[in-house]
C-alpha cells in the first residue's frame, strides 16, 4: 500500500514541477521515488499479512504485491530509457504526471478488492494513456491511435460497468469476497443476468489485453503511439490487466467457471491463429510486435483456463510476466533506437550487427526469448504454461499453440536475419545513449539470467 501511496504522491509531485521550477530534478525523484515504493513493497512482501485498506476495497496479498513489483520495475527501468523523450521542456511535467498516474491505475489494478476499485484502476490507468497514445501532436498516426484508443477503450469500458451493474443487481455487493460467497451459496440459482454479467466484464478485460476478436485497435494504436509509449502499454498494461484477470476469474468468479471457460478457449484459439499469422504478413516490425503481443495475451490466457485455484497457474502466469516485460523493454528500447528516422520495416535493421553490434546482440536475444527459444525467459514462460495445460481436457489448444509458435520463430527470425544478412544502405554507426544502453544491456542480461536460473525465480514468487 505504501508503495501506492508513494507513486501517487510523485504524481502530485509532477504536476508541482512547474510552478516551483525544479522540473530538471524530476527524473531523479520519480527514479528514487520508484526505488522507494519497491522496497516498501518488499517489506510487505516479508510481513507475510495480507492487510485490507479502505474498508476492503484495497488489498495487497502476495499475488498482489509479486505484480506490484514487476510493474514497478519495468516502470523504474522504463523511466531511464524514456530519459530523452522527456527532454522536451514544453511537455516535460505533463507527460510525467500521466505516466506516474497511468502506474497509479496499474497498482491499483494488482490489489483490488471490490469492483468499484477494479473500475477506478482501469479508468486511472487508460485516461492518460489516451492521451500518451497522440502526444506527437503533429503526427497523423498518432493522433490517429490515441483517438482509436479512446473510442474503443471507452466502449470496453462501457461493457465493464454494465457487467459490473449486472453482477451488483444480483448479489447486492461489490465486495469480491461478497460476491464469490453469493456464487458458493447459490450456485443452481444464479439469475441468467448474473452470467451476462461476467460474460461482459469478460470482454472488456480481453480488450485491455488485446486478445482476438477484441484485438482490432492494437496494432494502429501501437504502430501510431510513440515508440516509447508503445513498450510502456505492452508491459505495465497488460501485466495488471492480467493481474485483475487472474484476481476475477481464477478466484472470485471460479464457481461458474464452466460458463467462461468455454469462452476464454475460443478467444485464446482466435488469437493464437489470427495474431501469428498476421504477424507474419506484416513489413513494420512495431506493427509485428503489436501482433505478437497478442499471441502471449493468448498464452497467459492459457494460465488462467489452465487450473482454476491452483498455485501452479498463478506462478505460471507471473514468471511469464516478468519474462514478457524484461524482453518486451529490451526490444522496444532497440527499435526506438533504430528507428529515430522514423523507418520502423524489416529493412531498418539491415546491417545493424555492422552498425552497432551491442544492440544487434540485445535484440536478437530479444527476439529469441520472445519466441521462446532456449535458454531465454521466454523459453521457461511458455514450458511452465504447457506444464500448467497438459492436464487439463484443452490439449487441443496446447497443440495449436506449439503450431503457431512455429510461425512465430520465423518473423521472429526475420528480424534476426535482416540484422545479421541484410546490406544496409548506409554505414553510418547508430549511437545509444548510455542510460538507454545500460537499460537495454540489463534487460537483455535479465532475460538470459532468469531463463537460465528459472526455478530461483520461481522460488522467489513461491506463496
């Protein structure tokens, strides 16, 4: 809680930056400021208490506080790459808020416990994302995608709060905890607006993580947002969309699992074919990761069909997260750099062993772990999400998930070969800064550590 507190704080701080003129010093506080709330997290990691807030409405548990701690990493980390997209002083104080507020909504994501909070966390942390998605106000495409975002996002959150009123209107509580003895004692006579409900709440939170056939705003949105932007959406975002998933399906909404099991299966089948396939066919390299993006959605989807209460899923679904984020920010922080002309195809990278050898390494590790190569995180990610599925009766979707990995390996690959193979047409050297280098070492070196010692990390998230 404390580290809830602690980012709020340095929100309002931001905000402050400009009427008492110590914007240059807002880079340090907010890095301090995330250290800070990281080590309270930690602290109350070693507790072992899961201690309500607010009349229960907020509760950091230890599945709350694990993804708590990777949002807060991969912010901390975030916040050094992004270190020369906050040069611009006309909007430095700005973009600073709405990111520290975006985080906000995330935490607040993580530890809910009532769905009055599951909205104000969702609302918290899309609002200025809306925004971050068309800061390049003279650029088309990003005023494009941050419109898109914004009309789409607000549909899905449309279909949250009627499915959020629905469930109310049934069992006369927004407590989770409420809701789920509501299910437990009236589980043959649940009303059928009951299930609409879920099913609803269903869709939206398969909008926030971009799973098929809800999938159609994130390849403009990622393509048109600002590189940086992009990474921040592909890792803060959808680890605590996947937190409040896991907090509502795998929990509280267990007892009439056989009505959204069904459901989630074919979302995850349409979003393996269609992201995969897609993904191949796509010249722009932001725009394949945007699909592939949607392809994990799929497999940490896959963890919450997989074993409904079971520890297995829940540490399945939080390694495959920090694995997700670590390789995620190392190839967003690569393709930033690449792409500084604005040319973000295959062709980009031609040659970028020759230019740079240091980036090409980092992201062709990257894209190994992406593509679930040995000894990479995303190796381990998704063996511990076909451990968690091969007892259950959907092997047919295990199967269809090792197929179209296949064809992710090869526009993973692409990207590998056109740095490797491909005649560059220019030789001209592609210079890093060195906080963003260190940023994109680290990870690239994180993404190797934890796909070599898996089970360490693993114990490290052990409940």
């Amino acid at each position: 809680m404390k580290g809830l507190l602690i980012i709020s704080g340095l929100g309002i701080l931001a905000m402050l930056a400009e009427v008492f003129k110590f914007k240059k010093l807002l880079l340090p506080l907010v890095l301090l400021g995330i250290v800070a709330a990281f080590a309270f997290n930690f602290m109350e990691w070693n507790t072992g208490l899961s201690i309500p807030y607010f009349d229960n409405m907020i509760g950091f548990d230890k599945p709350a506080l694990a993804f708590s701690g990777i949002i807060l990493a991969t912010a901390f980390f975030w916040f050094i790459l992004a270190n020369d997209y906050f040069e611009e002083d006309t909007n430095l104080v700005d973009h600073f808020a709405l990111v520290l507020f975006a985080l906000v909504g995330a935490l607040m994501l993580t530890s809910f416990k009532n769905m009055t909070t599951l909205f104000l966390g969702v609302e918290i942390m899309s609002i200025p994302l809306y925004v971050l998605a068309a800061s390049k106000k003279h650029d088309m495409k990003s005023n494009e995608a941050g419109f898109k975002y914004l009309i789409m996002g607000s549909f899905a959150s449309a279909f949250l709060l009627f499915g959020i009123a629905l469930i109310y209107g049934a069992s006369g509580s927004f407590d989770l905890h409420k809701i789920s003895d509501y299910i437990s004692a009236n589980a043959n006579d649940l009303p059928m607006f009951f299930y609409v409900g879920v099913v609803m709440m269903l869709v939206a939170m398969c909008f926030k993580v971009s799973a098929a056939p809800f999938h159609f705003w994130t390849p403009d949105v990622y393509e048109g947002s600002p590189t940086l932007i992009t990474a921040l959406m592909s890792t803060v975002v959808k680890t605590a969309a996947f937190a409040a998933i896991l907090r509502l399906f795998l929990v509280d909404f267990a007892g009439v699992n056989e009505l959204w099991k069904g459901i989630l299966a074919t979302v995850i089948a349409l979003s393996l074919i269609i992201a995969n396939f897609t993904a191949a066919m796509q010249t722009s390299v932001k725009r394949m990761l945007a699909y592939s993006s949607i392809s994990h959605a799929a497999f940490m989807l896959m963890v919450i069909l997989a074993n409904v209460r079971s520890n297995l899923s829940l540490d399945a679904i939080i390694y495959y997260s920090l694995a997700y984020s670590v390789g995620s920010i190392a190839a967003f922080g690569v393709l930033y750099n690449v792409s500084r002309k604005g040319d973000e195809t295959y062709s980009a990278f031609n040659g970028l062993a020759k230019r740079n050898p240091a980036l090409a390494l980092c992201m062709a590790v990257a894209m190994f772990s992406l593509a679930g190569i040995p000894v990479t995180a995303g190796f381990f990610a998704k063996y511990f999400v076909f451990t968690a599925m091969i007892g259950t009766p959907y092997k047919w979707l295990l199967i269809l998930a090792v197929l179209t990995s296949v064809v992710g390996v090869y526009y993973y690959l692409k990207v590998i070969i056109a740095m490797y193979f491909g005649k560059a047409e220019t030789t001209e050297k592609i210079a890093v800064e060195k906080s963003q280098l260190f940023v994109i070492v680290f990870t690239t070196l994180a993404t190797l550590a934890i796909g070599i010692v898996p089970s360490f990390v693993a114990e490290m998230f052990k409940f």
